[in-house]
C-alpha cells in the first residue's frame, strides 16, 4: 500500500511515516516509479512505535528495541534448525 493508505491504515501522518524512514525505524519497500510501498504486516510494528512515541520514548532507542527483537527472533530460528539437524 502506498502512503497515504498506509497512513489511514495506522493514524500516523505522512510526514511522520517519512520522518521515521529518515531514521531508518520503519523502512518501506520502494515501487519503480520510487513511491513508497508498505506491507499489511508493517501496520502494527508503525502502530507500536507510535505508541512508543507517544510515551516520549526517542526514535533511537525505539530503532535499538526493534533490532533486539529482531536479533531474538533470528537466534531463536537459528537454534531451531541447529536442532532440527
């Protein structure tokens, strides 16, 4: 979906979905014409981190707590298939 979609979809503005962008917090995919393009899936990672935000947590440490769970996600794939080996 496009931003403006994307914006309805969460209630966050389209110069906040750029901000966070600029900050590398939530990344969208880019279409050829170079349009930004999210996925159903980013709707609620966007709708916590506006939560965040909204508790005057900075866009820093929010992009720190997404990739600690990202990382967490990743280690617990990975022992997974070391045990399914």
């Amino acid at each position: 979906m496009n931003i403006s979609e994307f914006s309805i979809c969460t209630g966050i503005s389209a110069r906040m979905l750029r901000y966070l962008e600029e900050k590398s917090v939530l990344e969208p995919t880019r279409a050829p014409n170079g349009y930004r393009k999210y996925k159903k899936i980013q709707i609620e990672e966007a709708k916590k981190i506006a939560l965040f935000l909204r508790a005057g947590i900075r866009t820093k440490a929010i992009k720190n707590m997404l990739n600690k769970h990202l990382e967490e996600i990743e280690d617990h794939y990975s022992f997974a298939d070391w045990l399914a080996d």
